[in-house]
C-alpha cells in the first residue's frame, strides 16, 4: 500500500501542475505516472480491492443512432461523464482542422460550464456532415457506464473516422489505457522519440497522432483525455485508499 499511496502522491502533483499551468513537462509526466497506474491494474485487485473493485469509475459513448449518422463521414466523439476541471484553458473550447473553413459543413457538440477561473469541459463531438434538430439534440443522449477500475481502462474513450495512409475511411477505437500508453510511448512521456529504435509502430500510433489535430480546452485532445483520466483516479482514490490520507482532487 506504501508503494500505491506514493504513485498517487506523484500522480497528484503532476496532475494539479497539468491543470492549472498546461506545462509540457508536466503533461509528460503525467503521461509517465498514469501509464504507471496502468501497469498496477492487477497489483490493485490484492492490494486496493476497494478501489479496484468500486464501480465508482464512469465511461460513456453516444447514443447508437449518432454513430448511425455519422457513418461514412471523417468524426471524432470523446465522452467524459462527469466533466474535466481546468483553469488553464483561457476560455478555449474545442478546435480542428477545417472548423474555421466559413464554407465547411460540419456538426460540433461540446458540454461546457464555466464558473471563472474553473472551466469544465465534457465532451467532444466532430462529425463532417451536418446533422439536423433532433440528431444534435442526441448528441447528449450518451450511454453511460458505471464500471471497475480495470473495465474502466478498457473502455472506449475516444472513437475516430479519419482518412488513413492508404487514402481510406478507417474507425478506430481507444480505450484509456492504450490512449496512455501510446502518448507515453510515442510523445516523449516514457520514452525519448529523438532516441529512435524503441517499439514497433502501433496499429494505435496513427489515430492517437491524427486527434493531436483537434483540440479541446486549449489542448491536443489526448492530453486533455489524460487531465480526466487523472481526475478521476484521485477522486476515487481519495474515497476508497487511504481515505484522509489521500488528497482529492482540485
């Protein structure tokens, strides 16, 4: 449990730096330490089974006749239940390629309270196609999920339609832990990109460097999927190890 409660620490720290100032290098340690809470995925069923165990943690996806809609089209959709904290995004939403083309058609979704410094983001939606009243309206009609830490990492966060290097629609799905892992690995969070050599090209490294595109309160969508996914690990944390001693988060 000492080992657990000091990645947490170390999570914590990286995570508050992250939120409050958007600094690089902490965004590549936050990248290092969550991919380190990836690993203790199973280690935490026998040490921490009340936070492995909780169903406390929430996915969530769109509502099945969006994906319908959106079929055959370039999308990104990236659901995060409960909303992300950040007081770093200067008033920023959500940005892509070709979201400032006056002629393109496309259809944006974006949950947003704002409550100065705090802005809380809690989810994206980019479709290139325009969508009429009742399929915006769906938009927020998203699945949600309540689930385990280790179905939680699993899960879908984010599912991208984008033109692959061979010139063709691809849909990809990303669950949390390979989002970390392919940040940490290909992004200089674990590892030197200058360096070279490392692992072989993942089938994952392609979408995760494609949404480095689109951008959501002032972040590379990835990174700002890696502000939640900390976010809720110190929240639950904080209710279910070490209770009093582990700091929640901001």
């Amino acid at each position: 449990m000492k080992t657990v409660l000091l990645h947490l620490e170390r999570l914590r720290r990286h995570y508050e730096v992250a939120v409050r100032t958007y600094d690089q290098v902490s965004f590549l340690d936050l990248s290092h330490s969550l991919r380190v809470w990836t690993e203790l995925k199973q280690p935490l069923k026998e040490i921490a089974p009340n936070f492995s165990k909780s169903i406390s943690f929430k996915t969530g996806i769109p509502a099945k006749k969006v994906f319908a809609a959106a079929r055959g089209h370039k999308y990104v959709f990236s659901y995060m239940p409960g909303g992300v904290k950040t007081f770093a995004s200067n008033g920023q939403l959500v940005s892509g390629p070709g979201m400032d083309d006056p002629s393109a058609s496309f259809t944006m979704g974006v949950a947003v309270r704002v409550t100065p410094p705090l802005t809380e983001l809690g989810k994206f939606c980019i479709v290139s196609t325009s969508f009429d009243q009742p399929l915006i309206k769906a938009l927020d009609a998203d699945q949600v999920k309540r689930c385990t830490y280790a179905e939680w990492l699993g899960a879908e966060v984010v599912r991208v339609s984008y033109v692959n290097s061979q010139g063709t629609l691809e849909v990809v799905a990303i669950s949390r832990e390979m989002i970390v892992k392919r940040v940490a690995n290909t992004l200089d969070g674990s590892h030197p990109s200058a360096a070279g050599g490392g692992e072989v090209d993942n089938t994952f490294d392609a979408p995760v460097h494609y949404l480095l595109q689109y951008q959501m309160g002032g972040l590379p969508l990835p990174y700002f999927i890696l502000l939640k996914m900390a976010q809720d690990i110190l929240e639950i944390a904080a209710k279910h190890i070490g209770a009093s001693d582990v700091p929640k988060a901001t």
